[in-house]
C-alpha cells in the first residue's frame, strides 16, 4: 500500500468508516475532514502487511489547522478501512512524530 493508493481512494470516496473511528474521533475532537487532509495529503510512517482482514499502515498528516494527526487505515485495494485516528503526544513519538520513542 503506498499514499497514492490512499490518496485515489479517498478521491474516489470508498472510505469505510469503522465504528471505532467515529468513536475515536468524536471523543478526541478529529473532524471527518481532518482525517480525509491527513490521507490525501499525509505519508506513510509503518506498515503493518499482516493484519487481519486487510494489510494496514500508520499515516501521518496534518489538520487544516496544521497540528500532526496519526490515522491507521487498512485496504483490500478496492475500499479504505478507516481504523482509528489521534493526535500523536511526545512522550511516545519523535518530535517529528514519525518514530516510537524508545521505552
């Protein structure tokens, strides 16, 4: 999967919105839209090709407003399955939000 896919598929709007997602977001103040910026203008930080149903990845992008936002979405190629959202912290990533600190 690479952020083109992605990005078409998000074009296309076959995005799969999971429960879990909606919960996540609505909790944590993430608007639809910001996730959808985040996918189409993101790139991705890990992969995850063994995840059950479909391969998955960690995209890391930003708001409208500009502050950093993780999505983890998997795919079968024909549709995106959005899995959950958040806004990264330091304490567990980089700086720049693209590396787990270590623990």
């Amino acid at each position: 999967m690479t952020i083109e896919d992605i990005a078409q598929l998000c074009k296309k709007q076959v995005l799969r919105w999971t429960k879990h997602i909606l919960e996540r977001i609505f909790r944590r103040g993430i608007s639809m839209s910001d996730v959808e910026n985040a996918l189409t203008n993101g790139e991705i930080i890990e992969q995850y090709p063994t995840d059950y149903p479909f391969p998955s990845c960690l995209v890391l992008g930003k708001t409208k407003e500009g502050e950093a936002l993780h999505v983890v979405c998997g795919s079968n190629g024909e549709e995106l399955w959005l899995i959950t959202a958040y806004i990264p912290n330091n304490f567990e990533w980089t700086e720049d939000f693209k590396q787990r600190r270590k623990k």
